[in-house]
C-alpha cells in the first residue's frame, strides 16, 4: 500500500491557515469599502484561490494514494471524500461549491460577483476550510493508529 505523503498534507494545511488568516481580516471592512478597493478584492481572490487549490490538492492527493481514484472535476473529489466516509456530506456539498468558485476566480476572472466574494469571506464559507482540515486531520490519526491502514 502506498503511504500518504503527510508532509504535503501538513504543508497544504499551512496554505489553508495562511489565507484563512489573510481572508479573515477582511471582516473589519464594509461591504462597500471592498467593492471600492481593487487591491482588496485581488487579494481576496487570491488568498481564496491559494486555500481552495489546497485543499483540492490534498483531496486529490488522499483519493489518489488510498482510493485510487481521480474525480472527473475538482467539486466531485469533495463528494468522494465523502462516499469513502473522510468528510460529512454537507460539507462535501460546500466545499463543492466553493471549488466552483475557484474555477470561476482562475478561468473567468471578469465575471466576478464581488459582492457574493465578501459574502464568501466574511460568512461561514472560510469556516468550511477549518471544518475540512478538522475532519482530515482526525480521519488521519484515526487512520495511523489502525495497523491494516498505515498512513
């Protein structure tokens, strides 16, 4: 059986808690203030592209090495994760969702509904990227202390 590589599972959850960090200071400024200042909403953009890559990246990194399995798009490993038991079902949906939004943030970046972005960062969208480092993480000590399962 091949191992996971913890170390860039670790890395990637660094990733995550860098932007969640950066995005979260976002909170302290009006709606209106954001959709007024294009430096703020490029380093939104970005900080959300770095931490849902992240997290798509240790998806398909998990699915990959334990399932052998690769998801036709990036939302749909979120719902694999989820058949193979590693995270709940609504928060596959979510996370689903917000790989969508990286897509359109990379690809159409001229279509951006910048206000549904603050809604993005300043709700509990942010929140789900902690849930899904919470439930990766337990499902990974779960997982190395099972003999049959190394990580």
């Amino acid at each position: 059986m091949i191992k996971l590589n913890t170390d860039k599972i670790y890395s990637k959850f660094r990733d995550i808690k860098q932007s969640i960090d950066r995005l979260k200071a976002f909170r302290d400024i009006s709606l209106d203030e954001f959709l007024n200042d294009r430096d703020k909403q490029d380093i939104a953009s970005f900080r959300l592209i770095v931490a849902i890559e992240a997290a798509i990246d240790m998806c398909l990194h998990i699915e990959a090495k334990v399932f052998k399995k690769v998801p036709e798009e990036y939302a749909g490993c979120f719902k694999l994760l989820c058949d193979h038991g590693l995270i709940d079902l609504d928060l596959s949906i979510r996370l689903g969702r917000m790989a969508r939004f990286r897509n359109l943030l990379v690809h159409q970046y001229w279509e951006i509904d910048h206000s549904r972005m603050y809604e993005i960062i300043t709700g509990s969208d942010v929140g789900d990227l902690e849930e899904f480092m919470s439930q990766i993480s337990r499902w990974i000590s779960n997982r190395s202390r099972d003999q049959d399962f190394p990580v």
